[in-house]
C-alpha cells in the first residue's frame, strides 16, 4: 500500500452522497473559500488537479473545490499527529456542518481521520507502527469496530532471514484508512474499487499556491532539509 492523504472536508450532511452531485466548480467561489480558510496568507491560483490525486497536494500548494453544500481542501498541512489540535479557524468555519479531516503517510504506516459535528469533535484516531496510537478520542465508528475486534489482523510478515517483532499493531493503519476514506468520503485510493465508490478522477479540484507571510520562505526551508 503506497497512499497519502491530507485533506479537509466541510459538508452540510452525508460527505459521499453530496460529492455524487456535484459538478464543476465555481473558481470565484472556491477562491473566496480559501481566502477564508488562509486569512492574510498568499493565494495564487495554479494548475489543478482531482479528488483522487489531488488529496496530497506537493508542499505549498492546495487543490480546493466549492460546491453548494460540500467543499473539499487538500494540503498537507492538515497532517498534524494529533488531529484534536487542527487550528481553531478552520473548525470554525464548520459551525452547523460536518468538518471530514483524513490523513494517511504510506512511508511510515501513519493514519489519522477525524470528524467534528457542528465544530464539535465526536471522533479521532491517530496511529501509526512507531508511535503507537498517538490519539484516539470519541467512540469507534462503524467501519471500525472489525479492526479493533481482531477480525482484520495485519498482514505483514517479518523477512525470515532478520529478527524482527511482528508488527506493533493489532491492525494495519492504511487498510483502516482506506476504509476510513470510503465511509467518510465515499472513495479509495488504494484497493478494489465498490460499485457505489465515486469516480473520483473525475471531479476537478483548482489549484492554489498558499504561503504564510509570516512563515519561513519555501525556498529557505528547502535549501535548510
């Protein structure tokens, strides 16, 4: 399993229902949205991208998308470890809807989702093989109740020929996550794709390059790794 995601979304009810309905959308509005959501940073617009690849935008940049009733934001700044902790503005701005928040790092087996009801945190989980479970807060969703029942053991089988432990988790972290991305979000990444799964190669994301002006240069951080 090789996906990443880190990726907001603000929904006025069911996340993949409303995402079946959706159509193109507005730049103007989309643009007014980020404006919000970054207030007093640098937004240009760029080249987009799609829900199914753009849920990992490269660093510095964001694809977004305003739709009535449901509005999705991919930047990997929302990949926080403890997703209790995502900035109060932007669990502001899901006052009287529901606000999505999925994260996953393939390299180091890391997952995080979480899910606010009217800016009221009901439910997040953060875990990964080398930190262990770094949050859990609220009551396991329906989709996982399998994996901390023992039903879905991870897979993985240490080489024969080194002495390693077996795998640190009851479960595997991206197998949740994938399931976490169709239940709230009503896709995958990776995986055989449902029946009722969303196309979502074909709903288009605008692209934005997003910098803090109070924030490091790009270029320094880079030059600094």
């Amino acid at each position: 399993m090789g996906a990443k995601t880190g990726f907001l979304v603000y929904a006025d009810g069911d996340v993949p229902g409303l995402l079946r309905e959706v159509g193109t959308a507005d730049l103007e509005r989309t643009a007014g949205m980020m404006r919000r959501l970054y207030p007093g940073w640098e937004i240009e617009e760029s080249k987009g991208s799609n829900l199914w690849s753009g849920v990992y935008p490269p660093e510095g940049t964001a694809y977004a998308a305003s739709w009535p009733g449901v509005e999705v934001v991919g930047d990997q700044r929302v990949m926080i470890d403890a997703p209790s902790e995502l900035p109060e503005h932007l669990v502001a701005a899901s006052a009287g809807r529901r606000l999505v928040l999925h994260a996953m790092h393939s390299v180091v087996d890391w997952l995080a989702f979480a899910v606010w009801e009217d800016g009221r945190l009901v439910r997040s989980l953060s875990l990964s093989p080398d930190s262990g479970v770094i949050e859990n807060i609220g009551e396991p969703l329906p989709f996982e109740l399998p994996y901390w029942a023992g039903d879905r053991p991870a897979d993985v089988i240490p080489w024969p020929d080194e002495d390693e432990e077996p795998y640190p988790l009851p479960f595997h972290p991206l197998e949740l996550g994938e399931d976490a991305l169709r239940a709230l979000c009503g896709f995958v990444r990776e995986g055989r794709p449902e029946p009722d799964d969303i196309d979502a190669g074909t709903i288009r994301l605008h692209g934005f390059r997003v910098r803090d002006p109070h924030g490091p240069d790009p270029a320094e951080r880079e030059a600094a790794l």
